[in-house]
C-alpha cells in the first residue's frame, strides 16, 4: 500500500484494497458476512494479528500451505472482487 515501507502486500481492484497478506501462508480477504458464512469460513482460534476479530468483520483470515489451498483462495478472491 502507498506510503507502506514494511513490506506490507494488499491486493486492491480499482484503488479499493480487498485483501492484504499477514505473512507467506496467511490472506485477510474482506468478504460480506453473508459469504463469510456460506463458505463456512471461521476466523482462525489462534490468530495472532488480529486476535479479537469478532464474528461480525466482513474481514476472514485464511491459510493456505498447499496447492489446494491456494486454489481456494483464488476462489474467495474472486468472491471478494465480485461483490466490490
């Protein structure tokens, strides 16, 4: 993001950021609620950068170590743009 120096990566559709990454196995994808809970996506019990997420962040972090899973979050990034 402009201004960032700390190596921080979001990814942004039309200047609107949509998902930033937490670290190399780690996305933070806003979503709506709606599709938050239509994919069964739960906010990890053990996440340290956003610890106190509620249950009612348009916001999901998910992790991803293996093909499958990045396969899922394109699908989710599609999502996410999708509803922008």
């Amino acid at each position: 993001m402009e201004g960032r120096t700390d190596g921080f990566a979001a990814l942004c559709y039309d200047n609107e950021p949509f998902a930033h990454f937490h670290n190399d196995h780690e996305i933070d994808i806003r979503l709506t609620k709606a599709i938050i809970a239509r994919e069964r996506l739960v906010h990890p019990s053990d996440s340290t950068v956003h610890p106190g997420r509620t249950s009612k962040s348009h916001w999901i972090e998910v992790r991803f170590t293996t093909p499958r899973h990045v396969e899922r979050i394109v699908e989710l990034v599609k999502l996410a743009i999708d509803q922008l």
